[in-house]
C-alpha cells in the first residue's frame, strides 16, 4: 500500500496491454474470416505471462514510480529486476521479516533471486513478501489471485486467518508465529455445529481483536479437516454435468441431421468426449496430446488443458481444481449454448459468459476473468466470434504450425 493509504493495482500494466491487444484483434479486418487463428496466436505472443515475479515487479515499480507506470502501462520490468531485488532485501531488514515460516540455511540474497526468477511460488512466501513490504491484505489477496492463479485466503485454516488479521492490523510475521503457539496449546472448542465457509469468512473478516480471533478458531479446532478445494471441486463437479448434457445434445443433433435416432444420454459422455471437444486442435501422438512444449503458445499460455487424464484426476480428487479447469468448463458450455439457441450477437454471448464465469470464480474465490492473464484473453476473444469453439480449435492449430517465435 502507498503512503496515501491507495492500493496498488499492480496488475494494470498487464491488463492495459491485453485490453489493446484484444481491440487490435477484434476490430482487424481479418476478424471472423478463416485466417482468425493466425491473427490471434501473432498477437497473444506478444502478451507478457502475468506470474508473481512479474507482479512482485510490477507492485514495487508502481510503489516506487507510480505516475510513469501507471500513465505509459510498461510491462517490461526484466531491466528493473536489480532494483526491485534491493527494495525486497531492504524491506526484508527494515521490518524484521523472516524469509521462512520455518528455519531455513538459505541465503537472503538467494530467496529473493529465485522469488524473481519464477512464476510461482508457495502461499507463505507470499505472505511474508506482504509482511516486508507492507502490503495490504487486499494487495496480498491480488498477489494470490492474479501472480499464482490461486484461491484467496482460506479463512477456516487458522494460519492463514492469522496471516490476513496482522496484515489488517499492521503487525508483523513475527505475531502470526506468536499466534500459532497460543493456538497450538489451546483446547478446541469444537461442538460438531457444521459453519460454511462464507460464512466463517465474514466472521474471521469482522473480529477486531486477538483474543475473539483466537475465540473464533478455536471452534473449528478438534473438528474433521477442512479442504480449501471444496467449494471449486463441487463448481467442477455441477459444470461437468452440464457438459455431460451439452454434448449428449449436440451428438443428437448431429444423429438427427442424419436422419438416425437420438441415442445418447448425459452418463454416456466420458471425459474423452470434452478432450475432443475442447483439445480439438490440439494433434495426438500415439493416442495423447502432443505437449504444449511443442506449440508457439508454450510459456506462454498458462493452463491446466482439458485433457481425459486431468478431467479424471479432477474428478476423484487425485488433483484439486484449477481457475482454468473452471472457465474451460464454462466456455465449452457457452460455446455449445450459442449453436442450440436463436442467434445472439457476440459481444451479448461474451457478456452473459464473463458474467457467468466470474460468478463461479467468485465462489470459489478465485480471481476473475482477466485481459492481463493470456488464457483468458484467448478465451474472451473466441467468445467474441459466432463459433467460439471452432475459433478456439483454429487458434491451437496454428500455435502448432506456426514458425511465429517467441
């Protein structure tokens, strides 16, 4: 957070440059026509990744140059990564904040090279990056959302409701670890009353002093084990079943086209009935997706791809649910409701789309659809074209043929 108490919107530079680039695309002649594809994947190569190196970047050049940042939208921070290394080292000393949650023989120096060098890094880390540099916890939950692609904090885990109240408060990493030890040697007050997650929420956000924080958690303490992926996984779970239907529609229709019977039914659909769908321009080798090492898009579209295997995984809980395994979901029902339904105009299917889609992700607590993060830019774009799957499937062939480098 600035001196002035404003919160940095350190995803702006990404977002202003994805905005421009999904105007150039949506108002070029080319748009709609055959050659859509290659226009898309010549432009989305030019989009910068958004991963937490780039917006630990980013927040640090706003909170230290806000007015140039902020009026010229520049996303090329890689010649500031020295600069921005120094502030995060000096943050780090002036606050006292440890570079671990636990003991670690890591040199200083080394923790925040690395922090700069990769797109992702764990939850804690991000905690105390907030800690140092005194982040506001609305700040740290952008941090979570946009530079991992994560879930908010998890407010029915004790720590990270800790982590969020002293970031409220002003207090330190040193308070969340003095935190836990109360906790740690506290009896739970358990009573088998089940609490929902928004709810307990709400609460956690309301308490305005330790002892009913620590009131407060110690009620779930005792109780059965809390997963922060429950809430996505039932949203996957109730998309998958609508797919199921959606498919079993369209392959009815198709059946029908051909004068033949309607035969299938929604428990027909298997998992490699989406991976045709939504990976359709994806090639196989011996049965399986190509990588993605083998596309222009590689590095550069971040995305769980919808594959049989990761549907399955998903399916039984072996993987837990991705922001993308949600919108891919959502897309291929918006793409299948535009060809069963009267015509609509583009830019009303997009709208009642975003509107859906970020509905979901907000349940889920997870970040919404953004014109800064390159998946969803290619996935907003397809949903401004009159068949939004055919697009997508055009826009992966190309990214598997094309010489474009990147």
């Amino acid at each position: 957070m600035i001196g002035n108490g404003k919160i940095i919107d350190f995803n702006y530079p990404f977002a202003k440059l994805g905005k421009e680039k999904y105007n150039l695309v949506v108002n070029d002649p080319d748009f709609d026509l055959d050659e859509v594809g290659k226009l898309i994947v010549k432009e989305i190569v030019g989009l910068k990744p958004v991963g937490i190196s780039n917006c630990i970047k980013s927040y640090i050049c706003m909170r230290e140059e806000e007015n140039f940042i902020c009026m010229s939208g520049d996303c090329n921070f890689d010649a500031r990564s020295e600069n921005c290394k120094k502030v995060i080292l000096a943050s780090f000393k002036k606050t006292g904040t440890p570079y671990s949650f636990e003991p670690s023989a890591i040199k200083p120096s080394q923790h925040v090279n690395n922090w700069l060098k990769q797109s992702s890094v764990s939850r804690d880390t991000v905690f105390l990056m907030s800690f140092a540099l005194q982040s506001s916890p609305e700040e740290t939950s952008s941090f979570l959302k946009d530079g991992l692609g994560k879930r908010d904090f998890f407010f029915m885990d004790h720590h990270e409701a800790f982590v969020c109240y002293c970031l409220r408060k002003g207090l330190s990493a040193s308070d969340v670890i003095r935190l836990e030890k109360i906790f740690d040697s506290s009896p739970g007050t358990y009573n088998g009353t089940k609490v929902s997650e928004e709810k307990f929420r709400d609460a956690s956000m309301r308490v305005d002093d330790e002892q009913s924080l620590m009131d407060l958690h110690l009620t779930l303490k005792g109780g059965p084990a809390r997963d922060s992926n429950d809430t996505a996984h039932c949203e996957f779970v109730k998309l998958y079943r609508m797919g199921q239907e959606a498919i079993a529609a369209n392959y009815n229709r198709d059946e029908e086209e051909q004068g033949k019977k309607a035969r299938w039914k929604p428990e027909d659909i298997t998992e490699a009935d989406f991976e045709k769908f939504l990976c359709d321009g994806m090639p196989m080798d011996n049965g399986n997706l190509r990588k993605l090492s083998c596309s222009t898009l590689n590095k550069i579209v971040n995305f769980k791809r919808p594959s049989r295997g990761r549907l399955a995984e998903v399916l039984s809980r072996k993987s837990d649910v991705d922001r993308t395994d949600l919108i891919n979901l959502s897309f291929l029902l918006a793409s299948e409701g535009c060809k069963a339904r009267e015509y609509k105009p583009a830019d009303v299917s997009l709208d009642e789309f975003v509107d859906r889609t970020n509905k979901i992700l907000n349940k889920c607590y997870l970040g919404e659809l953004n014109f800064a993060n390159p998946f969803d830019w290619c996935i907003l774009i397809c949903m401004r074209t009159d068949g939004p799957l055919d697009t997508y499937t055009h826009i992966w062939l190309e990214a598997f043929q094309s010489e474009v480098a990147i």
